[in-house]
C-alpha cells in the first residue's frame, strides 16, 4: 500500500533526513508544506481524537466493533442519511478489509487514517504529475516548431524520418576465442550506407552498454543489421548477429526486447536486448504526444477534483468521508488504483532515453516508498503502543 505525503514526519529520526531527501526528489518542492516536524505530533493527535470518539462505538465493551455499532455511531452524527449493511461493506472495501473481518477500535481507526494518507498523497501525485505534463506539452510544441518544413516523400516516409536505437546489454556471450572463455565485446550497427558502435566492454559474458544510436531512413524496407564482436590481440572476431526490418516496428512504436544472436553457422551463441523506436513523422510525433498528453491532462483533472472533494472533508472534520458517504466514484472508478498506473507510466512521456535510468528511478522510487510504507507502520504500532500503556 502506497503511503502518503503527510505520512513522511512519521518515520523513525535515523531515516527522516534520507526519506524527505529522496521523496522531495520525486514529488518536487510542492510537497514542502505537508513536511513540517510537527507532522509527528499531529498524526498522534488525530490517532488519538478518533480512538477517543470511535470508542463510544463499542456498546458491547468487548473491543471489537459490529457492523450495527458502526451504523449507529453513523446515524448519530447523521441522522438523515441512509446507512445500512451496503453502505459499511463499502467502507471496508474502501478500507481494503474484509467486511466479515472483525476490527477493534483501534485496527478500525488505524485503517481510517491509512485511507485518509493515502487520499492526501494522491493529490499530491496528481499535482505533481499535471505539471510534469504541462511542461511535457511545451517541450513537444517547441520540438513541433522545428520540424514545420519537414517533407512528405512518395514513399511514405519524410525528409525527417528516423530510428532510434539504444543498444542496452546481452546475456551468456559466447566467446569465440579458444584462449579465453569471457569476451571483450563491442557491438556494431549497420543502417542502409551509415555504420556506428559501441564502446568496448572488457571481461565479460553480460555486458552492458546503455548507448543511444540514431540513423536517418531514406528506404521504409531498409534492414537493421546487429553484430556483436569479440575483440582480440588478433583482431575483431564475431560472436553474433541478427537482421532486423524495420518494416517490423509501426510507427512511433518504442519497442523494447531480448533478440537472439546467432553466429555464422546458425547456432545461437547469446542474446542482446535492445529498445528500438521507428519515427516516419517527427510532426505527427509530436502532435500525436500533444494530443496524448492533453487526454491525461483531462483525465487526471476530473480525478484530483473527486479527490480534493474527500481532502476537503477530512479536513473538515474527522469522519467527514464516512459521515458525507458519497464514495461511490472512488470505489466504481477505481481512482486510487487506476491514477497510479498513469501517473508511473513514466516511459511514454519521455523521448529517446536510457532504459537503464528509467529502471533505476523506478528502483529508487519503490524503495522509497517500502521505506515510508514500513516505518509509517511501525510508528503507527509506537503510537498506538504508547496510548495503550497510558490506559
């Protein structure tokens, strides 16, 4: 479960300076306000006005909480709005809680606040990434103002069309060297009359190149030629190769894939893995990223609106969601879900970049938020702990 902003003054003092480093990295400056050191005591203030009123839901004394005493607790804040069965099951799924799972007061309002970050954070996101888009779009009118000459050719192809390649690594290289079981690796690209290569790799069966090409295409039937060679004290052996059409790959497609290498007797002697982008029309490119990015704009737009509606609530007081119940959309809609899967989908709003650095971002990006994730819990258990020795 992914935690929130306001959840980073929680964390453990030995890892708060790290964790607000990396996430003011991700998420930009904008998240400043919700980094006070006073977080700390607030989050245990609000633990603490909950457990003090949703205590009075447990008629029965017995710790845990049925779904009538829920119902009622509702109704007393409430007593027009209709709260039945349904409507708890939802509040439970909203929870990600089984609705036949028995909460104590203390997992029942634990849950709440969870939910309540997880709201905040994604507002966050949201704002986050509607600027990162915004931006996005006047790159790409800046890049589209500078193709406005670009020519059609009786081929289908333009005085601009490209191919952009990014040679990123291979795996078990079979050296073809009787004196050496490792291989000294390069790898040479062959495009209509236009030959480049990589940097040599030294002592090593899976190298990794993490290099970006780009060749002009003049012949929409034109073949990518891949070889990969073993460089020795006797001069550069072949390891592998293999044949690429480019009439393979539609347009603006970027494709990434583990191809097979075969050697000059057609075994297979390894594999290379690379990310491979044809673009026929750098105005269509770029007009088609506009449109794309306007379309997520709109979308995530309409989703920060039913966000901020339930931000707004809980702001106002406590159980503003669960007393004004209107979370029909964030449950049929799937917004907590669904914004996620857009606003990670970094790659498609990036241009001709190393996989490697988009990997590793995303790397560092869950292992940030396995950091707040764990020590939000455990301060939550700290907090949670200390009430209960108080009693």
């Amino acid at each position: 479960m992914i935690k929130t902003k306001t959840t980073l003054q929680a964390v453990s003092n030995i890892e708060k300076e790290s964790v607000d480093q990396n996430l003011k990295a991700r998420y930009g400056t904008s998240v400043e306000e919700y980094m006070s050191r006073e977080h700390q005591k607030e989050l245990r203030k609000e633990i603490n006005d909950l457990r003090n009123e949703f205590k009075f839901m447990d008629k029965t004394k017995n710790s845990y909480l049925t779904h009538d005493e829920i119902i009622e607790f509702l109704k007393s804040k409430d007593p027009n709005k209709n709260y039945d069965e349904d409507y708890i099951n939802k509040i439970y799924e909203l929870f990600e809680k089984d609705p036949k799972e028995e909460l104590t007061v203390g997992e029942f309002v634990d849950s709440y606040v969870f939910f309540c970050e997880k709201l905040k954070i994604k507002n966050v996101k949201i704002e986050k990434k509607l600027d990162e888009l915004t931006e996005q779009i006047t790159r790409d009118k800046q890049g589209l103002s500078r193709y406005e000459d670009e020519k059609d050719k009786p081929n289908g192809l333009t005085n601009e069309s490209s191919i952009y390649i990014t040679i990123i690594e291979g795996q078990n290289l079979q050296s073809p060297s009787l004196f050496s079981s490792s291989c000294d690796s390069f790898v040479s690209l062959q495009f209509e009359n236009q030959q480049l290569q990589t940097k040599l790799k030294n002592s090593t069966n899976n190298p990794a190149w993490n290099e970006n090409f780009k060749f002009t295409i003049n012949n929409p039937d034109s073949t990518l030629k891949v070889e990969v060679y073993d460089s020795t004290f006797f001069g550069n052996r072949l390891i592998g190769y293999l044949n690429l059409p480019i009439k393979n790959f539609s347009n603006q497609e970027r494709k990434v894939s583990w191809y097979d290498l075969f050697n000059e007797d057609k075994k297979e002697v390894g594999k290379i893995r690379l990310k491979i982008q044809c673009i026929f029309s750098m105005k269509k490119y770029y007009n088609n990223q506009i449109e794309k990015n306007n379309e997520k704009i709109k979308y995530l737009e309409d989703n920060y609106n039913m966000t901020k509606h339930f931000v707004e609530l809980i702001n106002e007081k406590p159980f503003g969601v669960l007393i004004d119940g209107n979370f029909d959309d964030l449950l049929n809609k799937e917004v907590l879900s669904d914004v996620d899967k857009l606003i990670n989908f970094e790659e498609e709003q990036k241009k001709f970049i190393f996989l490697s650095k988009l990997e590793n971002n995303e790397r560092k990006r869950q292992s940030v938020i396995q950091t707040v994730s764990e020590t939000f819990n455990n301060t939550i258990k700290k907090i949670t702990g200390q009430e209960e020795s108080k009693k």
